[in-house]
C-alpha cells in the first residue's frame, strides 16, 4: 500500500499486514497513518491526493466558517474511529487554487477521493457518525462499481 508523508510527501510503501503497527515515513520519520486530520495545501495537495491508496476524506473549510468550526471536532473523531481512511483539512483561503481546482462553493464541503479520483462529495456539516455512514456508502458503492 502506497501512503504518502503528510510532513514531506514521499511515498512510502507499506506492506498491508503492517498497517496497523503505526508506519512512519522513511525519509523524515513522521507518523504516515495519524488518528486526526492532516492539513493540506496547495502545493502537498495534489501529491498525497494521487500518491495515497487509500481512500482520502478531504474537508474544505475556512477559520471564518460557523458551520466548519462547529463540524471540526465531529471531523477528528471520525478521523479517529476510522483508520482505513485517510482525513485531511484544506483552509480554502489560505489554499485557493485546490479550492477553485476542486469547484468548492460552499463550505464546509467534503470529498472523498480513492485512486487519487473524486469519488463522493458532500457539502454541510455532519456529526462524526453521519460522515462514517456516509464514507462507508460511498465507498461501499466504489466497490460494487
């Protein structure tokens, strides 16, 4: 399984049967498989995105945004309770060309991506088991697909 440095973005292979045994990248030694969210930006996005083969949950969100701070907490639990998923924040002003690249309107707004594509995007904020029954839908629907 390809996972890619949230610190300095090199693609660490890791072998399935250790992902559970806390991998940490060979190059700067950072944790590959966090239990909270990782910030992204406009230069580390597209790398972690197409280089991580796992399924990535992405929130787009803003410091000035009543619903995505409300939402952050809910975020980081889920993160948390689901390690088979990747969860990664990007702040949209501070990150504006992922953010116009990806069409975010309204915020907060969730994509999930698998295979380094755009498979479910949700927008609204959700309650951390809300946003778990909605990744393992959508990911359920991947499958069958």
């Amino acid at each position: 399984m390809n996972l890619v440095c949230p610190q300095c973005g090199t693609t660490n292979r890791v072998p399935d049967a250790r992902l559970h045994d806390q991998p940490v990248c060979g190059r700067c030694g950072a944790e590959l498989m966090p239990g909270q969210p990782v910030a992204l930006t406009d230069a580390s996005f597209p790398g972690y995105i197409a280089g991580t083969e796992m399924p990535v949950l992405v929130d787009f969100w803003a410091d000035w945004c009543g619903p995505c701070k409300m939402m952050a907490p809910h975020f980081a639990t889920a993160a948390a309770q689901m390690p088979e998923v990747r969860f990664a924040k990007v702040d949209t002003d501070a990150n504006p060309k992922v953010s116009v690249g990806h069409r975010i309107r309204s915020i907060p707004t969730m994509i999930l991506f698998h295979g380094g594509k755009e498979v479910a995007r949700q927008s609204g904020a959700m309650s951390a088991g809300d946003l778990q029954r909605w990744v393992r839908s959508q990911l359920a629907s991947v499958a069958r697909a």
